[in-house]
C-alpha cells in the first residue's frame, strides 16, 4: 500500500448531527496545541529507541499511535484505505452506520496542514493495516474544512 496515495480518509460514527457537524467535529482535535511531546522515565515508553530525548514530533507520533490507548493530541488519524476509514466509521462492526471523509493530500500544503506517516516514524506501528496518516493543522487547531473532497454515509452490511 502506498502512504502517498492522492486521498486520505478517516471514519466517525454518527451522532445524530447534520453532515456538515459531523465533518467539523471530525477535523477537530482531540488536544489543540502543539504537536510536540516529551516522555518521562515512567515506563510509558520502552527505552528501544522509538522516543527521542526533549520535546519532539517523532514523540508526538508515538504517543498519538501508543497502543491506541486515545491519548489527546492536536493530530487526527486518516488512513489512505476507504475500507480501513469505513471499519472505524463503523466502530469495528459494532455501529449500523457512520461517516466516511475524503481529505484532498493535494490541499494540505495550500492550507499549512502537516502530515505524518506513522511507519515513517515508527517501525512497529499499532495497527500496521491502517497505514495511518496524521494531520495536524497550523497552531495545533482544527484542520480547515476545504481539504476536505466529500463525505459520504456508510452503513453495516446486513447478513445473509
């Protein structure tokens, strides 16, 4: 699978809320602010070289991927797979429906939107089939609501 791909998608379920809603609450981040992190000597983190030492990007990768335990970060995850975006639309087949996002990869730079492709970063990533992709907008805030090409409804598959 190519990282690079044109498009990069990322699956929410729905609330209930307008379309529109929904696409602006999924382009916001969970903690606004800095994509810098700096690890303690805690035992969060194994010493095997993944961490830098101080505040770093790469530590923010890590602690946004780190056993997708939800931690905050001002990144939000896109995957380059539609189906990958849908399973989470779809909370691993636990949701009857959701909303899949088509993000333009061509907007980003017009609109100060950095990415960070996880396997760049990480040589073990949590969930090495989502190929995931981090966005995160200038100053840490939402990503801008023109990146974004469409969304679409997605719904379970009913069994036979």
């Amino acid at each position: 699978m190519d990282a690079g791909s044109q498009y990069l998608y990322r699956g929410v379920g729905e609330a209930g809320t307008p379309l529109d809603e929904t696409i602006l609450s999924a382009l916001r981040p969970r903690q606004p602010g800095a994509f810098s992190y700096c690890f303690r000597a805690d035992g969060t983190v194994k010493a095997d070289g993944s961490a830098t030492a101080g505040p770093s990007e790469t530590n923010a990768v890590l602690r946004h991927e780190l056993r997708q335990e939800g931690f905050g970060s001002a990144g939000i995850s896109t995957t380059p797979l539609f189906e990958r975006a849908r399973f989470y639309a779809l909370a691993g087949g636990r949701s009857r429906g959701g909303v899949v996002i088509t993000i333009d990869r061509g907007l980003l730079a017009r609109y100060d939107v950095k990415e960070f492709v996880v396997a760049a970063h990480l040589e073990h990533p949590s969930v090495p089939e989502d190929y995931e992709v981090i966005l995160v907008a200038s100053g840490g805030g939402r990503l801008p609501r023109e990146i974004v090409l469409c969304a679409v409804h997605v719904v379970a598959e009913q069994p036979a």
